[in-house]
C-alpha cells in the first residue's frame, strides 16, 4: 500500500520534466550522496539554505509539471508514446533531454540509491521471457500442419512458378517488383527444390517435390509479424499490456495465420512493413543521441525495410510515406530548435537524406540488377519487353542475331507497342461480329510471338513487289505515307470512321481488302517521335507512331481485353485524340529483307537504365478471371467476404481465407471509439482544459502513438479506393496490422482510464491518505536515524523522548506529520503559484527557528523524503522524479528560510 501510494504522490507531483530544445549542454549531476540543487550542483543545500545563492523559484515549465503531471513527449515530433514515466528503452533514459540542463541528472552507475543489480536483471529477463513467448506462440500457430494441404492453393501457382523461373534462370513477366519472388525462389533452392515442378494450377499435388521449403521461408517471415508488432506498440505505449493485447490479437487471427502458411508475396511484404515501422519508432527513441551508433544502425535499418517493402510490391510506397512524413515532422521541429546551429540541422538532413533515400533506392535498384542478371534465359516474359530488351535473353530469336539496321519497302516486319504488356501489332483470319462495327477482319495486339504478328510495309500508290532485283533498295524515311499488308492474310491494315468495340469515340481498327488491294482508308503516315522529316527508320531503336490519313487518328492499343470472340487479345483503336502517349507508340522488332546488309544487335541492346525504366512503364496485365473471388475495400474491415484458397470439391481439402470475427470487428470498434475519444481529448486540450496528470499521460500516449498507428491504418487502406486495378480480401491485411496494434493501445488507455477514476473514490482517497502518512513516518525515522540529535528538537509538553520510535508512536508527533502532510499537499496544489505561499513558508521558518532548528538540518530532512521515495518508488524514482522533488523541495525551504534572516 505505501509503495502503491507513493507512486500516486510521485505521479502528481513529478512524473516528469519539459524537453528542453536539442544540443543544450546536459544537465548537472549531483557527485555526492548530499542533496544538490538543479542549477547549482557544486554548491550544497546548506549553502544553498544560507543565502549564498541569488533567490529562485520553481520554473514556469516546472510549475506546469508539477502542477498537471504532464510527460512530454518522449520524441519530438516522432511518433512515441508518452506515459507517467520517463522513457527508458534501448538508448538508456531520456534524461538529458528530459530533465534539461538545469536539473541534476544522478547517474544511474554513480547512485548508490539504485534499485539492486539483481533486481533489474529479473526484470529485464522477464520482458525477454515474455517476448520469447510471444515469438514462440506465433511460429507454432504458423507453423502447424503447414505441409497441408499437399497441393497447390490460390496464388502459389504464380509465385511457385516464378521461384521455379528463378532457380531455372528463365526470364519471366510480373507486375510486382522482384524482391518478393528472388527470395522465395533462394528459399527453395536452399531447401533442394530444383525447380521442375510446373505449378499449373491450383489443386495439382506436389507429389515428391519439395515445396515446404518455400512455404516455411513464407510461415517463418509471418511469424515474425506478432513479435514485431509487439515490440513496436510497447515502444510506442510503454505498456505491457497493451504489446501483450496486440500479439494476441495477431496470433490468433485465422486470417493471418492463414496469409503466412502459403508461397505467396503478402507474409514477405507485410514483415518489410512491420520491421520498417519498428524500426522507425526505435529510431525515434534515439533521438536524444543522435549520431550515436543506435541513431545510425535503427535510421539505416528503417531505410533497409523500406527498400524492401517497395521491393516486393509497389504497395511499399505507403509504408514509405508514412516514414516520410514523420522525417517531415522531426525536421520540422529540429528547424524550430533555435539553439541548433545550422551545421548541426544541416547534418540531421543529410543523415536522413542518406539513410531514408539514398540507401533505399541503391538498394532496391540492386534487387533488379540481381533480378536481370540472374534471368538471362528467354522465357515466357519475353514479349511484355521491348524487342532491344530480348535480343539479351540467351534462346531469343533476336539473340546474338543480325537484321538489317534501317526500315526499307517490302520488309517483312514486326511492330510492338512500346508500352509494357501491350504485344505485337496481330491479324487472323476471324472477323468482328455482328453489331461490332464493320463485319472486317480483327487486328488485335498479342503477347506472344506468332506468324500473325508479320506485316509487309509497302508504299501506299504502287503494288509493285518493292524485293524485286530491278527495283533499287528505297528506304523508309520519317514522314512517309506506307500501307501495313499482313503477310498471312494479304489484307492491309485499315481503319474507317465505326466506333472501336470497347473504346467510345475511339476508331475501329480492321484487316481489309484482297491481295494488298483496298481503299484510301489503308493509307498511313509513319513519324519518329522527335525526328526530322526525311530521316531514316532504325529498327528496335526508333519510336514511331502511325496517323491515319484520311481520319487523322492515330494508332494505338487501349489495352482492354476483348471478349471471347476476339480471344480474350487487346483492342487496337485508332484514336482522334492526338496527344502523345505510349499506347500509340511502336518500333519495328523483327526485320527480314534480303537486300539489306545485316547488323548484330548486341550494339542495340539497352543499357541497365533504359531496362530499368522500361520495367517500371506499365501494369496492366491484372484483369480478373472468372469465378475469382474479387471483391470491393469496404467489405474488408466488416469481414464481409475471404477467399477461397483450395477446395472447389466437397472430397478436397478447404483452405478459406478469412479473419477472425472478433478480432476484425473489435479492430473496427476500437478505429470509432479512437477517433471519438481522440476527438474530445485534443479539443480538451486544445481548449486548456485542465486534466489530471494521469489522464494528461495516459491521453499524449494515446494522441501520439495511436496517432501513428491510425495513419499507417489510413494509408494502407484508403487509396484502395481510387485504384482502378481489381481488389482481393487479402490486399487489406497490412491496415490489417495497423489497426490491431491500435486496438491495443487504444483498450489499455481506457482500462487505466477507468482505473484512475476507480482511484479517485472515497476509499482509494483514505488509502492516498494513509499511504502519505507512512511515507513521512519513515521520512522522519530516516531522519532521526541520520541525524539522531534533531530527536531533542521534539518535545511536546517538555515531555522528553528516549528513542525514534517514542517519538514515532506518540499522538503529538502524528498531529505534527498530518501538519506536514498539509504543507507538502498544499505546495503541490500551488506549485504553480508559490508565492502565494511566500508568507505562510516564512511564517513556518520563523516557528522552527523559534524552537532551536538549524537552517542546514533541512538538508537531512531533504535526503530523508527523497530516500524514503526512492525506497517506495524503486524503479519508478527516476534522475526526472528525484530532480522534481529536489526542485519543489528547495523551493519551499527557501521561502522558509526567510524566518531566519527577517526578511
């Protein structure tokens, strides 16, 4: 009960001091076991009683933390909690900062007075046990039964077979970055699978292939989510409970779990955000040492994370802005910081600079150079890049192969658009339907290499066979009016006033006429983008662009799949809209003309720049298939809908993705009850309503770490809405995160909430009262003990004490500590306005000089309470605590002390 109230007399006296601004020198230290003074530590409190110090007061800032309890943030302009203590994490105590420069910050390796050495390290092993539990618990959830079921479920025949590309070095198209897929297929190399497996569809069992590798790499990174998510909210909070709530939260969601048991890309990208958001909040709580080797290695590991995240899936880029914008803030504030020199803000800048941009785009531009330099094989990916791009890939027809360097008539050639994922310029024989514009031949793009995609370029006012001997070679040049004639089908391309099949006021594209012969309408204009007229075309490295001549349009691909009757292959319209894009940009791939001389093409090939800006120009290979359970953003935060991964038959084993109902609506629950109660806390605060030290902690806890925890929520989740790509359940388990760890925080403030109101019944009032009291008994005892001749000053009645504990146990002593008990609460109470006190304080000095106490015996009193507090307090009797006490205490003695000079 004593220790249990001193900490409620600590929390409303002294929970903490205002951060001082960055780079003020740090604060005095107190070198002996003798009381000191905040501001002058070589002097004594005797001296400083005798009136050898100009007089003070408790400072403004000091006033207001005594006065209201209040905890500043534990880093500015950061994301960390703040609680009714100070800060100890990995950095050691903020006490430098959070003391300031004026205030005696004991050592923890110089006090004598600290808790014992064994006593910490049961505490510190304690926090490691629970951690290690929570570790535990989360890798045998994720880990059971994860050999089940033995056959290919949802995504894994994407992203098994693209771990199978990698391990067979074959080049391969997706619209994800390549980090994500590299390591699962380094995961089934390491594990000995050897990539043979085909990974078709979902339902094909794995037989005697080794797939658990990959899976366990995917379970072992989902595990480290609740540990990781732990770590962060008891930074962020403090709170034991609140981490321990969270892991829970995460351990026993089915949705999660279920996300980290398969190959897929979500457990490695949700893992790079997670350890992106630890380390943040860890590097936030270094921020009283910055440039220090903690600063440094938690700056570059959040740049690390971030480089990661972004490598698996552009998604990243959330994670990315929310570290941005809290750098955003930090500088902010170290710009405000008038006692920061230029030089040393500057520095902040460049270490961010460094660590948070730098570092992430070397290494996430390595991911792709390792990504191209292991895939040198041609593969199934070849045709979503451009013809230059193939000529590398080892098996490719343009490979180590020679063509003619420049565009002549009557070569037999091949255009790809220039866009990602739009194919080559394609024809065959079937014709549009019925009501579908012109009943015409269909010309498509296709991603594919085929025989359809070969057109012969002729001039648009002779027929004439350009290859005949006779006839000199005629080149191609910018500006020219050509006919495009399909080699298969002798039907030129054509285009006429219809409307496109799916694209409105766009021109419909067709095959038309017979043998070559047609109409005006097969009459095209060629231009190189940003040449000259009268240049010549170059083959793969020239951007061309083909204008209708008769309607004006230009020639393009919308990249809208048609329907069955066009063979699920891309629109080709010709759009009236001229402003240049990439869907109507093409250049010449293959070329074949026998009277040409031949060029090798490894002086075409693209440099790792070009390839990587090439990779990064396009993503529109994602279109739903049928029967896939896609689905809409809100229905992800009600659980309104999951995912079936395996089971299409009531024999086969079901997997169905879908979170745990209690934990998915507590989460969305405790989103409204944060912004309702976060609402009312700051216009309370914004308002200078006066809250109780308590509340005031609790509620800065809440506002800041909550805070952050919400915007992570948003950011992951709201721009969901404006993607015009389709949307499955499982893209909404990084907000997913978020909002867990916010539930956390958010039900244990209100659970302290509740017991600090519990605190302030009649009852917890009689257990504050009888707490205080024997806090000054054994203040008292402390004394007599250190200064045992103080015992003769206590004579009630010229009754005469033989021991303390006489003295102690006798009724007048009782009355005179209740008389204390009322100058330490009433000092508290108008800590903020002391010198109201003045005359009262005097009043009391002249009493106890009257009586024969000497000024310099108030320094034994002093050491007595601040032994007693640290007694009781253990742990909780920070340098702050003791430094808040030490100040309210010289205050008070020094209004006294004015009984002993009449002033």
């Amino acid at each position: 009960m004593l220790c249990a109230t001193s900490r409620l007399l600590a929390a409303r006296t002294a929970t903490a001091l205002p951060a001082q601004p960055r780079g003020r020198g740090p604060g005095a230290r107190c070198r002996r076991r003798e009381l000191h003074f905040p501001g002058h530590p070589e002097l004594p409190l005797g001296d400083f009683l005798a009136g050898r110090l100009p007089r003070s007061s408790v400072s403004a800032g000091r006033r207001a933390i005594l006065r209201r309890g209040r905890m500043p943030p534990a880093v500015r302009g950061g994301p960390a909690g703040v609680e009714l203590r100070p800060r100890r994490g990995r950095c050691g105590p903020q006490v430098t900062r959070a003391v300031g420069p004026d205030v005696a910050a004991e050592p923890t390796a110089r006090s004598p007075k600290r808790p014992a050495r064994g006593s910490r390290r049961f505490e510190a092993a304690g926090r490691w046990a629970l951690l290690a539990l929570v570790t535990l618990l989360a890798f045998a959830t994720r880990f059971h039964r994860l050999d089940e079921p033995p056959h290919i479920c949802w995504d894994e025949t994407h992203f098994g077979k693209m771990g199978s590309y990698y391990i067979n070095r074959t080049f391969f198209f997706d619209v994800h970055p390549p980090l994500g897929k590299m390591l699962i297929g380094l995961a089934g190399y390491l594990s000995g699978y050897d990539g043979t497996f085909l990974f078709q569809k979902p339902g094909d069992k794995y037989e005697h292939h080794n797939y658990m590798g990959m899976r366990g790499f995917c379970a072992f990174l989902g595990s480290l989510l609740v540990p990781f998510a732990y770590l962060t909210v008891l930074e962020l909070s403090k709170s034991l409970p609140a981490a321990l709530l969270t892991a829970a939260l995460l351990t026993f969601d089915t949705g999660c779990l279920t996300l980290s048991q398969y190959i897929l890309l979500d457990p490695i990208l949700m893992f790079f955000i997670m350890a992106a958001m630890l380390s943040m909040v860890k590097y936030n709580s270094c921020a009283d040492r910055p440039f220090s080797a903690p600063w440094w290695f938690w700056l570059s590991l959040t740049g690390i994370n971030l480089a990661g995240a972004l490598g698996v899936k552009f998604v990243g880029l959330f994670i990315i802005l929310q570290v941005g914008w809290n750098t955003i803030s930090d500088l902010w504030h170290l710009f405000g910081d008038l006692s920061l020199s230029v030089v040393t803000v500057g520095k902040h800048l460049t270490a961010r600079i460094l660590c948070l941009i730098v570092l992430p785009l070397t290494l996430y531009t390595a991911t792709y150079a390792v990504h191209f330099m292991v895939l040198n094989k041609s593969g199934p990916g070849d045709g979503f890049f451009s013809s230059a791009f193939q000529a590398r890939l080892s098996g490719n027809n343009l490979h180590n192969a020679s063509i003619p360097e420049h565009l002549a008539y009557g070569s037999v050639i091949t255009v790809k658009n220039v866009r990602m994922a739009m194919g080559y310029l394609h024809s065959h024989r079937h014709l549009y339907p019925e009501g579908i514009g012109a009943r015409q031949q269909q010309v498509t793009t296709y991603l594919h290499k085929d025989y359809n995609n070969l057109w012969i370029i002729k001039k648009h006012n002779t027929n004439a066979d350009p290859l005949d001997p006779s006839f000199p070679v005629e080149f191609v040049r910018h500006g020219d009016i050509i006919r495009l004639e399909h080699k298969e089908t002798s039907r030129n391309l054509h285009s006429h006033y219809h409307e496109a099949p799916l694209t409105r006021k766009h021109y419909q594209v067709t095959g038309y006429g017979i043998n070559g012969t047609g109409d005006s309408n097969d009459f095209w204009r060629i231009e190189v983008v940003n040449r000259k007229f009268g240049n010549r075309i170059k083959v793969l490295r020239s951007r061309i662009r083909l204008i209708h001549l008769v309607t004006g349009c230009v020639l393009g691909s919308s990249g809208k799949v048609l329907p069955k009757w066009g063979w699920e292959q891309l629109e080709v319209t010709c759009t009236p809209y001229l402003k240049e894009t990439l869907n109507s940009i093409w250049n010449v791939e293959d070329h074949i003309n026998p009277k040409l001389p031949n060029i090798s093409l490894d002086v075409l090939q693209p440099t790792f720049p070009e390839i990587l800006l090439e990779s990064h120009m396009g993503n529109n290979g994602l279109k739903p298939k049928d029967n896939e359970f896609t689905s809409k953003p809100w229905h992800w935060p009600i659980n309104y809908q999951g995912l079936r991964f395996s089971g299409i038959n009531d024999t086969d084993f079901r997997v169905y993705l879908l979170g745990n109902p209690v934990v998915w609506w507590l989460n969305l629950l405790s989103i409204a009850l944060y912004l309702l109660l976060g609402s009312i806390i700051a216009v309370a605060m914004q308002r200078g309503a006066c809250l109780p030290a308590e509340v005031e902690g609790l509620s800065q806890v809440l506002l800041q770490g909550g805070g952050q925890l919400l915007l992570g929520w948003m950011l992951h989740y709201f721009p969901f809405f404006l993607m015009g790509r389709i949307l499955y359940f499982h893209h909404y388990f990084p907000a997913m995160l978020f909002s867990s760890m916010l539930t956390g925080i958010l039900w244990d403030t209100l659970l302290r909430l509740c017991a600090w109101s519990l605190a302030s019944s009649s009852l917890a009032r009689g257990i504050y009262a009888v707490g205080l009291l024997s806090l000054l008994l054994g203040t008292a005892y402390r004394l007599f003990d250190l200064e045992p001749d103080l015992l003769l000053l206590f004579q009630y009645n010229c009754r005469q004490f033989s021991s303390p504990e006489d003295c102690l146990s006798s009724p007048e002593f009782l009355d005179h500590i209740r008389k204390v008990m009322l100058v330490i609460d009433t000092a508290v109470t108008n800590v903020e306005d002391l010198s109201s006190l003045e005359e009262y304080l005097a009043g009391l000095g002249k009493k106890h000089r009257a009586v024969g106490v000497k000024l310099s015996s108030f320094s034994t009193v002093g050491e007595s309470l601040l032994y007693m507090l640290e007694k009781c307090l253990g742990p909780a009797f920070t340098p702050a605590v003791r430094a808040a006490w030490s100040q309210l205490y010289g205050a008070v003695v020094q209004a006294m002390s004015r009984g002993w000079d009449g002033k």
